[in-house]
C-alpha cells in the first residue's frame, strides 16, 4: 500500500518595505509631519512638544517620526532650518519686486515680527537647534555641520540689498552689514516678545497690531535717516 506525500506548501513572497520605514497608508510624509508640528509650536514651547502630538496631529505613527528625524532634537532642527528659510525665502522673492526702500524696510521687519507673533520661540529653537548645535557638532564628526553658515551668509546678503539701494548715500554704504543685521534682528524679537512690557509702556493705547504698524513705521524711519536716505515726504 502506498502513502502519499503530504502537500508542499507554497512559499508566499511578500512585498519588503524600505529598511526601517514604517508603512503608512495615507502616505503622510516629512512636510506634513513638520508642519504640523510647526502649528503646533504656535501655542507652545518647543520644550513642551512631544512627538506624541506631532503624530497625533499629523495622523501618522510616532515610528514615521523617528524615521525621518531620528528623534525629537533632530525633528526640532529640521523645525528651525525650515522656517527660517522659508521667511529668507519669502524676503528675498519680496526684494526681488519693484518697491523704495522705505517699502522693502517695511516688509522685512513686518516679516520678522510676524513670525515671532507666530511663534514665540522662533529665535531661541533657531539658537539653540541651529547655531548652539552646530558649535557641539564641531567638536565631533556630524555631517549637519554648516548649516548655520549658510543662513547666516543668506541673510547678510538680504541685509546687503539694503545698504546697496540707489537711495542710500556714501556714508550708508560704508555701514557694516553684519551690525544692521544684528540691530534690524535684535529690535524685532524684542519688540515681538515683550508683550508685558508693551501693555505697561502703552496703557489704554495698546493693541498689537496697530501698535506694531507704528513700530515699524518708526524703526523704518530711524534706519532710512541711518543710511543717508531721503525719508518720505508725509
């Protein structure tokens, strides 16, 4: 009496993923994932985000997260690159267009006050993420390393434009524009962050945002007389 074999079992190939990339099906990527964790650094600190929010918020697994950005430092630097270039971005096609100097000083400081309105802690995480990090990385092997420069070199060319309008004298274009830089930086994040002191100094006279079109209007004088250029005629 013969036996029969019992049956092979087929094998069954599967489809391999990406090594270490979690499998999402809406297909979410990096973008969505770092801006929703951009509006959500509009209402807190980025000491108080937590990638659980973040993939919350983007309707992805936190696996997704790691994937792209290791951890929450590397997500935080990711965070800090991408806004400050998109506001170099938005500034620079902003010069780009017809405009007196009076109106590109206007936009560029509206540009930079708005997004400290946005997110309070714009320049601390741009700090800290970026320029305070890269210090570390030198003193190791990280292939990060250079960013900073690039950013910083990006925005004293914006500042370059400035000083270099037909409308300023000789005495203007000498001006460094590493110390303009610094001032149009330092008197925006200040005036953006100090809301408390503001409403003490303003009274019955503040609201943010006609206080801020005064502000501007008056930094954009100060630093038009600065440079030796005509002001506006009123």
């Amino acid at each position: 009496m013969s036996t029969s074999s019992p049956p092979r079992k087929t094998a069954v190939k599967t489809a391999r993923r990406n090594a270490g990339r979690p499998s999402e099906s809406n297909s979410v990527g990096r973008e969505a994932i770092l801006a929703s964790a951009i509006e959500l650094l509009h209402g807190k600190t980025p000491e108080q985000l937590t990638l659980a929010e973040v993939a919350a918020k983007a309707k992805v697994d936190r696996a997704l997260i790691r994937y792209y950005f290791s951890d929450k430092t590397g997500l935080l630097k990711a965070i800090a690159y991408q806004v400050v270039s998109e506001l170099q971005g938005r500034s620079q096609a902003m010069f780009h267009q017809e405009g007196t100097l009076e109106e590109k000083i206007k936009k560029r400081l509206d540009l930079l006050i708005d997004i400290m309105h946005e997110m309070p802690q714009f320049a601390q995480l741009v700090f800290k993420e970026i320029y305070y990090a890269e210090i570390a990385a030198k003193n190791g092997d990280d292939a990060r390393a250079g960013i900073s420069q690039s950013i910083v070199d990006r925005g004293l060319a914006l500042t370059r434009v400035l000083i270099d309008s037909d409308e300023v004298d000789d005495v203007g274009r000498d001006m460094d524009p590493r110390f303009l830089h610094i001032m149009m930086l330092g008197s925006c994040i200040f005036f953006a962050t100090s809301q408390p002191l503001l409403q003490l100094m303003f009274g019955d006279e503040f609201d943010r945002g006609e206080l801020t079109r005064r502000y501007v209007d008056f930094a954009t004088k100060m630093l038009m007389r600065g440079l030796g250029a005509p002001l506006p005629v009123a």
